[in-house]
C-alpha cells in the first residue's frame, strides 16, 4: 500500500503550484483510464501524481543529478535537458519517496518521449498527461474521446501530435517516439 497523503504533501514541494494542479489532474485521469482498460488502478494514480516530480528542476540541478545518479543520456537528452525530467524523476522517487515498483518507474521515466512497446500504464500515464482536465489546446477534445475510447488509437494521436509539433518548432526528434509510433501500428495491425 502506498500513503497516497505522503507522496502528495512531497510533491507539492518539488514543484509548482500549476504544476502540483496538473499532476492531481494526471493523476486523476490515469485512474479512470486504468479502471477502463483493467490496468493496476493504485499503480496509474501514483505514477500520475509523480511522473513530472523532476520537472521543475534547473538546469544545473538537473545536470547535477544526472552526474550523481550516473544517468546515461542520449545524445537528444543531452541536448534538450528538459526531456529527461522522466528519466530523472523516477530515479529521485527511487531514491527519495522508496519507490521500486518497476513498472510505476517506466510509466515515469518513458512519459516524455514514449517508446517501443509501451506497457499499458506507460500508455496510461503518457496519454493522461496531454488529456487530463486542466489541459486545453486546440485538438484536446478529441485526444479526451479516442483515448476514452481506444488507448492505442488515443496514444498514436497524441504521437501524431507530438511528432508533427516538434518538427514545426524545429526541435529535435527522440528516436523513441517513432519507435512508440511504429510498434503501436504493426501491434495494431496484427490484431486486426
Ligand atoms: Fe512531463
Ligand atoms: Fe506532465
């Protein structure tokens, strides 16, 4: 069992309060996704209160922990610092909250760029991080009904949406998010 009370009061101090608000809405949503596609409910409420927990670091406090943690980054990460808040996140609630549930870890560590073969909560905290409540662009309504309705269909929205925005902005690509793209097709297509 987890004190759900605890990891909420240690949140709020790692983040911001819009942040803090998001995280409870992310939270909130991975549950009901989970409670509809029968994954592990108390699993997705805690990875989705958590997973931005290393978000609202610095930069140099970032760099800082990559080096105490002994974190290997791609040379993506290495460039755009604030993808590895995932990465970083899950080793601090590691370390900081005794977490070591794996999965909870993935779903945190993989929720910016996604990967290849996403379990369903990383699937669920990925998707609940673009759709939860306080989330509002243009497009939001319908990610809300595919994810509601289909979570591969949902996911490969969002990737769509990911993918398409990076390259508009001229920012750099992760590998990963193709590879999450790529398999949720094939998958998809030998289900058929
Ligand atoms: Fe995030
Ligand atoms: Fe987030």
């Amino acid at each position: 069992m987890y004190d759900m009370e605890y990891l909420t009061s240690q949140l709020k101090k790692r983040v911001s309060s819009k942040r803090f608000i998001h995280s409870l809405g992310v939270s909130e949503t991975a549950e009901k996704l989970a409670k509809l596609y029968n994954a592990p409910i108390e699993k997705a409420k805690i990875a989705g209160l958590l997973h931005d927990y290393a978000k609202d670091l610095q930069d140099d406090e970032a760099r800082e922990y990559i080096v105490q943690f002994g974190l290997k980054l791609d040379d993506v990460l290495k460039f755009d610092i604030n993808l590895a808040h995932g990465q970083i996140g899950a080793e601090l609630i590691k370390r900081e909250l005794n977490i070591s549930d794996s999965d909870i870890l993935n779903a945190i560590k993989y929720h910016t760029t996604g990967r290849e073969n996403m379990s369903i909560l990383e699937k669920i905290v990925y998707i609940a991080d673009y759709i939860e409540p306080s989330r509002d662009f243009p497009g939001v309504d319908e990610l809300r009904q595919a994810a509601f309705s289909n979570l591969d269909e949902g996911i490969l929205l969002a990737l769509d949406k990911t993918i398409t925005y990076v390259v508009k902005k001229g920012k750099l690509l992760h590998l990963n998010s193709i590879l999450a793209r790529n398999s949720i097709i094939v998958n998809r297509n030998k289900s058929l």
